[in-house]
C-alpha cells in the first residue's frame, strides 16, 4: 500500500509482514495441520497431502525466482507449494473462471489510486490479477441472484467500497478507507511481497524532460509513463 493513499496507516503494510517460522508454525499448529509426512510436509485433516499450486505468467518480472523463494520459506514450516508457469493467456482464461486456482501471482498495480479500481481490497472476479472469491462478486453484482453469498467480512469490504465511493466529504473517505483497508489487513485477500518497488527506465542523454523521482508513480491507472507529461520529451540534436 502506498503511503501517498487516502487512509493509509504504516501498519496496514506492515500488517503479518514479520519473518517469524515460530509463530507460522503454532498458527498453523492451531488450526489443526499437526500431522507431517515423511518429508516433514503438513498432511491435511483427511490425512492427504496439503499442497498449493502457485500459477504464473512469465511476464513483468522474475516471477518463477519469486515463487521458488517462497515455496523455500514455505516449506520451512511444512506448507508444500509447487509453482506452475503458464502463458498469459490461459492464465487469464484460469484467473477469469475464479474457481479453478488455488493461488496465482500477479502485479499489484492499481494501488496508486485503489479506491478507483480496487482489485486489492476486496475479493472480486478478475483476469489479471486472477479472481478472488469470485463467487461473492458475482453474489453482489446481481443481488443475490447468482454466485455465492458471501461471509460478513467480504460483504462488510463491498459495503465499505459503496461508502467511499459516495462520501460526502474528504473526512468520510478517509474514515471509510481507513476502515476498508484494515479490514483488508486483517483478512489477508491478497499477499504483497515487496511493495514499493522502483521502476527502472534507461533514458539516452539526448532524450530531454523526462523526469526522474518518486513523485513520478508507475501505475496502469495513471497510464505510466503517460503520467510524466511525455509530450514535453524532445531529443536534444548534436
């Protein structure tokens, strides 16, 4: 989450961001994933194999190195991951259907301006990034007429979404935003890895006015880099 955000607390990214195996195990311990196999892996209640497939496009970034450090951290505390790479567009095709993933890896863009187009925050039927309880969204979009409705912290997420969209004042979003995005926090819909990342771009000397600072955010809302005033570039001639 970006600090420049309405409603932002440093403790809404820092939320379970600590490395702490000793208390992901007792978490896991807790809720019933005592038993192991012979490899050390967590066995589900019904004495099978736990396992996660972590679906990925190769596409913005060294995402098959991402999921096999996490599959790493993982396994310390027994959770067996197996990444699965796959073209963009059957991952989209998989991310869209919204009940055939269990876990998939996308960029976290549109968090400059979330509350304009909140994939993040809130559990909702999508492509890239992949669906999220995408039964709940279809549940919410139709009155209740299709999907599968949903428990009361994602209804509670859609009702808060309503809020900020008609608040009637910079006050109220800022109390609704607050109270969506802790609500987001606590639930953990999404797993930001790394977040504020630079955006690198290598700019020839001769090519002029292309600003350089974090003021200049990279984002699909803002249409980067449309949102540096590209008009105003221009090659210096010799």
């Amino acid at each position: 989450m970006l600090p420049s955000v309405v409603g932002y607390k440093p403790e809404f990214s820092e939320a379970w961001a600590q490395y702490d195996p000793e208390l992901a195990n007792q978490m896991l311990d807790d809720i019933g994933l005592t038993a192991r196999d012979g490899e050390g892996f967590r066995l589900r209640p019904d004495g099978e194999q736990l396992t996660i497939n972590c679906e990925y496009a190769p596409v913005f970034g060294p995402w098959a190195a991402v999921t096999e450090m996490v599959a790493a951290y993982w396994a310390d505390v027994g959770v067996r991951m197996f990444p699965k790479e796959e073209s963009r567009t059957l991952f989209s095709e998989r991310g869209t259907e919204g009940t055939v993933q269990d876990m998939s890896i996308w960029a976290m863009d549109r968090c400059a301006h979330p509350l304009l187009d909140p994939l993040y925050w809130m559990p909702r039927r999508g492509g890239t990034p992949a669906s999220v309880g995408a039964l709940y969204w279809d549940w919410w979009n139709s009155d209740g007429a299709n999907g599968e409705e949903p428990p009361p912290e994602v209804l509670k997420s859609y009702e808060l979404y309503e809020a900020c969209k008609t608040a009637k004042s910079d006050e109220e979003l800022q109390g609704y935003s607050e109270e969506l995005f802790a609500l987001n926090a606590d639930q953990i819909w999404f797993i930001g890895v790394v977040g504020l990342l630079p955006h690198i771009g290598v700019v020839k000397n001769n090519f002029r006015n292309v600003p350089d600072g974090p003021e200049n955010v990279s984002d699909w809302l803002c249409l980067s880099p449309g949102n540096t005033t590209i008009e105003q570039y221009f090659i210096e001639e010799a």
